[in-house]
C-alpha cells in the first residue's frame, strides 16, 4: 500500500498518459492526476484540500502558480534537453529558425542547449499570464518558422499564425519529479505524521474553514461552493484586528466570517471560519441580494 500521496495538475492531456505509465515505477506514492492548466489547475488543487495530500506535482506555469498560492509543497516537472531534442527532431528536422515560448521556470533546461549548440534557437520567457501578448509581438517580429510552446502560449500562438506545437515532458523528466517528491516525503515523514492527526481535528470540526500562512498561501480549505472567488475575499482580510467579523458577498449568498490567529513556530496561522452548513447563508439582515 502507498505511504504518500501526492496530486499530480497536468496541463495538457498528454502528460496524464505519461504519468500513468511512469507513476507504476513509485508503489510508495499514491499519485491522483487531475488535469487544468493555470487558474483551471488551481481550482482543481483548491477541490482537493480535503484530501490529505503531502505534496502537489505540477509543470511550468501552473506550477509556478500553485506554489504562488498554497504552502502545499509544489514540486516541478522540467522539460529536459532530451525533451527539447525529441520535440525538435519530430517538428524541425530541417533546422528552421526556431522560438521557444513558456515559463520561465520550466525553461532551464532549454536555456542550457540555446545556449551551447548550433540550433537556431531563441527563448521567450513568461513571467505572468499578462506577459504573453507582448511576448508574442517579438516573437512575431522575429520571422520565426516554427515555435514550441507550452499550454498556455499555444491557443494564442496559433490565433497568430504560427506554426505552434507543446513542449512536452517525457517519461524521464517525470520520473525525475516523482523521484523528487517521494524523497521529500522520506524525509519530512515525522512531520507529517503530526499533521495528519492535527488534519483530522480540523476536518471534524462543524464549520467550514480557510487556513492561512501569514504570507497569505493557503493552507488548507473546505469551503465548497465559490471557493476561489471566497478565498480570494477571505485572503484580502488576513490583516486587522482578529476579533473582527467579516460579512462577505457572493452573488445571492451573505456569508459571514470569524478571524482567529494561532502563532506557531514558523509564523503567524491565520484561521478564518464560517458557521456550519445549516447557518452558513443566512439571509438576515441582509438577505439575498437581487
């Protein structure tokens, strides 16, 4: 039976088809693979903080993402130089002039053969989501004949024009962050097993609650319904008095919220909580907004 479990976001389908493959390698590690890419993975991990998962395993601005937003421990899969060579063995036999497009955090790799072969190659890096518009206008300038992208670069390489085809990461390089993931199990296994028993006291509790690293990274949430929009609320009113009482608004739904704050070895927790199912939406005095 597997003594770790880790929650794989692809951002692309192929990669759930690897994962598959590879994941049978690692019998210690129960790998549960959702796919979505940027906001739709981050939706998808927020679905899954009831789950008791000691690591999340995501690829290049997804992951940057995750890691942006919760205190989970995010690990990354690369795209390796072989993973570059085999993308441009298949889609540029010729050696045509060549942009790469992504995130910068899954571009190391790729920096490193630009930066020391003969491959007419140039590297694009995003920051954030709102970079690839003005990204794309140089790569455009760039009379490039062919692209490799990720996810997120590729719709809008293609509404431009370009000859645009996923990077993608191999048996090899997700090896490498399951290897990665399940050593950092290993090696915090003590640790977890305290919070898995201090997870089960949060979960039976009647109310539906968002814990927060002073930071602002979520810690762990069960909100249900409107989480994100919720969380994103919640998380503007980490800072002012505890005792404050919060009434927030979500489309027809009044929710009120209570603020406590717990100081533990690495900083401030902040806990934000909400009544039970039953009382959750009262409408009064407020009441259903129109």
């Amino acid at each position: 039976m597997a003594e770790y479990r880790v929650l794989l976001v692809s951002p692309y389908p192929e990669l759930v088809e690897v994962v598959g493959r590879v994941s049978r390698e690692f019998p210690d590690l129960d790998v549960v693979v959702h796919q979505g890419d940027l906001s739709q993975g981050l939706e998808v991990a927020l679905g899954n903080m009831e789950s008791d998962f000691d690591v999340i395993v995501s690829r290049g601005g997804t992951a940057q993402m995750l890691e942006d937003e919760l205190s989970l421990p995010v690990v990354e899969i690369d795209v390796s130089a072989a993973d570059l060579l085999e993308a441009l063995a298949i889609h540029n036999p010729r050696g045509r002039r060549c942009a790469v497009v992504g995130f910068s955090n899954a571009l190391d790799a790729v920096r490193e053969v630009a930066d020391f072969s003969d491959f007419d190659l140039d590297i694009y890096d995003v920051s954030f989501e709102d970079e690839l518009p003005l990204v794309l206008e140089d790569v455009s300038a760039g009379d490039y004949e062919i692209v490799l992208c990720d996810t997120f670069s590729q719709d809008a390489c293609t509404r431009r024009g370009m000859d645009a085809h996923l990077l993608m990461s191999g048996e090899k390089s997700v090896a490498k962050a399951l290897r990665q993931a399940l050593d950092f199990c290993e090696r915090t296994d003590a640790l977890r097993s305290q919070n898995h028993v201090l997870w089960q006291i949060i979960r039976s509790l009647p109310t539906k609650t968002a814990l927060f690293e002073g930071s602002g990274k979520l810690v762990y949430a069960n909100l249900g319904e409107h989480r994100q929009s919720l969380l994103a609320l919640m998380r503007n009113h980490l800072g002012g008095p505890m005792s404050e009482r919060l009434v927030l608004h979500r489309g027809r739904r009044t929710y009120r919220v209570s603020k406590t704050s717990f100081e533990l070895e690495g900083g401030p927790l902040r806990c934000l909580q909400r009544p039970g199912a039953e009382h959750a939406l009262r409408g009064e005095p407020h009441g259903d907004r129109p």
